[in-house]
C-alpha cells in the first residue's frame, strides 16, 4: 500500500506527517525506523501522525515517533508542523485548534503570517515528572541533579513538558561535546524512561542558545519542547525575564513565560518541503 505523506520542517528539526484521517495503515518500530534513515528512507527527526481524537475537547489526537520507532509524549516544534499540516490539507479550516497528546491538550493558532503559536503548557519540576530518581551517580536536590559523568560531576537542571529534559547550562555550547554527553547523560539509570539533554548559554535576561541532544533522534537542529525547558529553568532561576527569544541550529524562536501557574507559549515557523507517497 501507498501511503502519502509530507515532509516537513520547524527551523530544520524535520518530520515525516501521516494523515491517518483520510487514510489509514499500521506502522510498527520497525516500519518507522526505515523510513527514518536519511540514506535509503524519507529521512526525519520524528514521525507526525494525524489522527481523530479520542477526547472529546480535542480537534485531533496528535502521535509523535521518534526517528528509531519509540512514540515520545511532546514536541513543540511538531506541533507548529501538525497545525499547518491540517490546514493545508484542509483537515480544519479553525485558525485555534486543540491537539490531543499522550499527556494532554495543548492549543495551537495558526497566524496570518504562517508562523504558529503553541500553548505548550505549564512546566513541572518535579524529578518524578520525569521521571529522575535518586542513584549513585545522580544527587537530587528539589528540581537540580547533580549527574556524574565519567567521574566529572555535572548540575542539571530538571524539567518535564510533558516529556523529560535536563537542561545543563554552560558558557560556551559550541566548545561542549554535545555527542558525548548526551547520550552518556541519557544512559543513566536515574532517567529510566531517558531524557532530552539540553545545552543552554545566558547571552542576556532576552536570550539564550540551546543545542539539545533528543532522546531517540540525536543532537536535532531544534527542539520546541527543549527550549521551552531552557527558559523555564533560567526563570526559575532569576537569570532571564518573561520574553525570551532562543537560538538554535536551525534558527530562532519565541517564548513567554509569566512564571509558576502560567503556561509556556511558543512561537515559531513551520515549513512544508515535498510530498510524496511510500510503501507501507
């Protein structure tokens, strides 16, 4: 069976987007990892399937799957994708729409402009949101880890939108061996459902940069729900205010945040590449 798609990209962090709407197949691990391989596949980030919701407030149930078949919880810069993705395909002609994630809701408002506003939620930090627990090689003090790593202790920063980060802020994230401490920081056993590990830098109280190294997919040009965990920790922190723009890789994106008992909102682009069509 044929099975069409779009290809599609938030500041080059990119996706593979399936209606399961208007058609309909079964995809196992397997099936996604070979279309994620970027030498003999489509190649992306992460699969985006659309589908109907099963709860009764949401538009459409939004699936996320990382580039080895795992499904991940949340993904900001898959959820500006999915948005244009339904209103290009004319799924919803709603300029604010309701995502039905394995976490929840989250809203999502196409602007005039083509770029896409998410609601991304409230942050928690909370180590048993994540989860992270307490081993020999990881210290928890309230929402900071202190990891172990080749015998050299690092702070992290823990937060949970809806998927897992540790967030480790640093004075230079181009100098940091992102592909080394990355997945060493994800092996712990303190994380047993993994982690997405971020590289932060404060520029100034309206900016920072962020490199993130994401579970299932590697060190990707952008991660929403990364740098959503990059400004909410700093805040936490006192280092930056309630705007904040992020840099990364691909390029840049927009965040607010009020502070506890507020959401997170994000605004970025979504770009849509090639169709086309693969076997099932």
């Amino acid at each position: 069976m044929l099975l069409e798609f779009t290809k599609m990209h938030g500041l080059g962090n990119d996706f593979m987007v399936i209606d399961m709407i208007t058609q309909s197949a079964t995809l196992s691990a397997g099936d996604i990892a070979r279309m994620a391989d970027r030498h003999t596949g489509v190649g992306f980030d992460q699969m985006l399937v659309v589908e109907p919701p099963t709860d009764p407030e949401a538009d459409f149930r939004y699936r996320i799957y990382n580039a080895d078949g795992s499904e991940a919880e949340q993904c900001g810069n898959g959820a500006r994708c999915f948005t244009r993705f339904v209103h290009d395909r004319k799924l919803t002609l709603k300029p604010v729409i309701t995502l039905q994630t394995n976490t929840g809701l989250i809203e999502c408002r196409l602007r005039e402009n083509g770029q896409v506003d998410v609601d991304m939620g409230e942050p928690c930090f909370e180590p048993a949101a994540l989860p992270c627990v307490a081993t020999e090689q990881c210290l928890l003090d309230g929402d900071t880890a202190q990891v172990l790593i080749g015998g050299t202790p690092l702070e992290v920063a823990l937060v949970s939108m809806g998927n897992p980060h540790a967030v480790l802020f640093c004075d230079d994230i181009f100098a940091v061996p992102v592909t080394e401490l990355g997945p060493a920081i994800q092996a712990l056993s303190a994380f047993p459902e993994g982690v997405n590990v971020g590289f932060c830098q404060l520029i100034d109280r309206g900016f920072l940069r962020l490199r993130v190294f994401e579970r299932g997919a590697g060190e990707t040009q952008a991660c929403g729900s990364g740098a959503c965990a990059a400004v909410a920790a700093a805040r936490r922190r006192g280092w930056v205010d309630d705007r904040v723009k992020v840099s990364l890789p691909g390029g840049k994106l927009r965040l607010s945040w009020q502070g506890p008992g507020h959401h997170i909102r994000m605004l970025g682009p979504a770009v849509a590449v090639f169709e086309g069509r693969i076997e099932s």
